[in-house]
C-alpha cells in the first residue's frame, strides 16, 4: 500500500484526542512529501542533522518533533525551529534547551523522558527524578521552555501484561505530575507495534513510523 494510504487508514483508527507523529527518520524528502500532501503536518526525527536537513527542504507549517536522545552540543542545530522535543532526561540539558531558545527569542516545548522499561538500553528519569526537577528553582527559573507533558518507551517484549504495566506506570507518573503541573497535558507513548494497547493505557501522543512508510533501510 501506499503511504497515503497507509496515513490515512491509521489516522481513522485514532481517536480525536490522540496525536500521530509520522516518524520520518531515514526516509528520504519524497516518501515525507508524500504524507504531508496526504495531510500529515506533525513529523519525529531521532537525528538532529537529518530533521534540519529536511526542515531546510520541506513546508514550514510543519511541527518538527525530536523523539530521539539529544546531545548538549546539538541542541543550537534546531533550536529555531523545533516545535516539541520529547527525550529530556536532565536538568542540564533543559537549560541548555532554554539558554538557545533565549537566542531566538522564542520557548521551546519538551517533555520529560521517563524510564518505565526495564531494559538498561532505555534512557529516562525516574518519577522522583522528574517530580524533582519541576520543584526545584532552577528550572522555575528558565524562561524559554515549557514542559508540557511526558514520554517514555515500553520495553521490547511479546510480553503484553509488562507493556501494558509500564504505560500504566507512565500515566500514573503523569498524573501525579499533572497536581502540582497543571500545564502538562501530553502522554507521549507508544509505537508502530504497541501504539493501541498505549491509547487504551492513556496515550494522547503515538509515534509511528514503519506502519506508514514500510520497514526502514539502516544501511543506507
């Protein structure tokens, strides 16, 4: 089937309250172009250089997200223009975001990555970590970023009932954020092959890419 195809078939099976991010990584301008002529406008990519690259050559009504870790160093690289950056797991990294946000005059959105897999490849904060961090004066004190909700990744498992635990624990964490956060509105959870069991566990933000654009080729 066709990208198109593809997009539109997934984007009837969301609910209206859930967000889709068309995660775009190493498919080339024409395969995007293809799902933003189809109506798609939100976009992931995990690699700052490559949504640069495709932000220079693409629409600029597009909301560029980066669903990837995020080096210090990297951040000035799309500080102009990204609209949500999902991986922050750490208070340096948020003032780096906000000291190049100040640059631009403008706030940068992100949200907390939380751990809830169990796989010691998956970065994130603990809850207590986040609960923290969003007490602390330091961050009350950066101007150029706002937190608006949190992300995490499930463990890679046939497992159901541990997906379904650990998307539960994130929207607990979320939750428990949200009394003393009310600005926080965004669960970011789920992906090509567990997006509706995160839906179902509270999910308002679902990235996907292979149901849309087909398997990736890593050796390119």
């Amino acid at each position: 089937m066709s990208i198109k195809t593809n997009l539109l078939k997934l984007k009837s099976a969301l609910p209206s309250q859930v967000t889709l991010v068309a995660v775009s990584k190493t498919k080339p301008v024409e395969d995007v172009m293809e799902a933003y002529e189809a109506g798609q406008r939100v976009f992931g990519e995990n690699k700052v250089q490559e949504m640069v690259d495709k932000y220079q050559q693409m629409p600029k009504d597009i909301q560029w997200h980066m669903i990837g870790n995020v080096q210090r160093n990297k951040v000035k690289y799309m500080a102009e223009f990204v609209d949500l950056i999902h991986g922050v797991d750490s208070l340096k990294l948020l003032t780096e975001i906000n000291k190049q946000a100040e640059k631009h005059q403008r706030s940068i959105n992100c949200l907390l990555q939380l751990k809830i897999a169990q796989e010691d490849t998956k970065f994130g904060m603990t809850a207590e970590a986040a609960h923290d961090l969003l007490e602390s004066d330091h961050f009350k004190s950066l101007k150029n970023i706002s937190i608006v909700g949190v992300m995490g990744m499930a463990s890679f498992t046939e497992n159901t009932a541990q997906i379904k635990e650990e998307f539960t624990s994130l929207k607990t964490t979320f939750e428990s954020l949200k009394k003393t956060n009310p600005s926080l509105e965004i669960v970011s959870m789920g992906m090509s092959g567990d997006y509706p069991l995160a839906i179902t566990c509270g999910s308002t933000m679902v990235r996907v890419g292979s149901s849309i654009f087909g398997a990736r080729n890593y050796a390119i």
